[in-house]
C-alpha cells in the first residue's frame, strides 16, 4: 500500500471508531429495549470473557491440550473452587497465579 492508501485508511478506521463507540451518546433519551433484550445484555460480558480464556486456557498452538502436565489446569481448578468460595475476583487472580508461577517455573510445566 502506498502512504496515502495508509493514511485513508488508518483516518477511515478512526471516525469509524468514534461513531460506533459514541453512538450511546447521541440520543437525548434512553432508548426504549424490550425486558428480553436487557436480560441477554447481562450475559455478554460473561460470554466475551469466557470466549477469550477458554481457548487460552484448554489449548496450545492451535490444539486442545493432550497432558494434565500444564501448569493452567491445576491453576484454573484452584481459582474456580477458590470463587466458588469466596465470590472474589482479585483472590480468584492471586489464587490462580499462585498455583500457576510455581508451576511453570519450578516443574517448567
């Protein structure tokens, strides 16, 4: 691509951007959404957040892992039980790495 091609671009993609993340802004009232539509928008930061561990979690270059000798395993069952317990997220993170960091660095997991 040529410079100018480049800066179209990168200058397309901006005002696209600020459209579509401003677009809440623009009405003076709030927009009337059905019950249905507000329940589902409960769920979506859940969903995106499972859509981006899941697979960073349970596979490895592209494949499902294929040894429980993975230090994300143990580290993932520990921080599960430990929000099941306590309903923590921050303890939920040191509870993962805790398991984790010994793990991968002391068994090289």
């Amino acid at each position: 691509m040529s410079t100018w091609e480049i800066i179209v671009t990168v200058i397309g993609l901006a005002i696209i951007t600020v459209v579509t993340r401003s677009f809440f802004l623009l009405p003076e009232r709030e927009l009337p959404m059905p019950g249905w539509v507000k329940r589902g928008l409960r769920y979506a930061p859940l969903a995106a957040l499972a859509a981006v561990i899941a697979p960073e979690v349970l596979m490895t270059q592209g494949q499902l892992i294929s040894t429980w000798q993975d230090a994300r395993l143990p580290a993932l069952a520990a921080a599960c039980a430990y929000y099941f317990w306590r309903r923590g997220i921050l303890g939920t993170i040191v509870t993962g790495m805790v398991v984790f960091l010994p793990l991968r660095l002391a068994l090289g997991w």
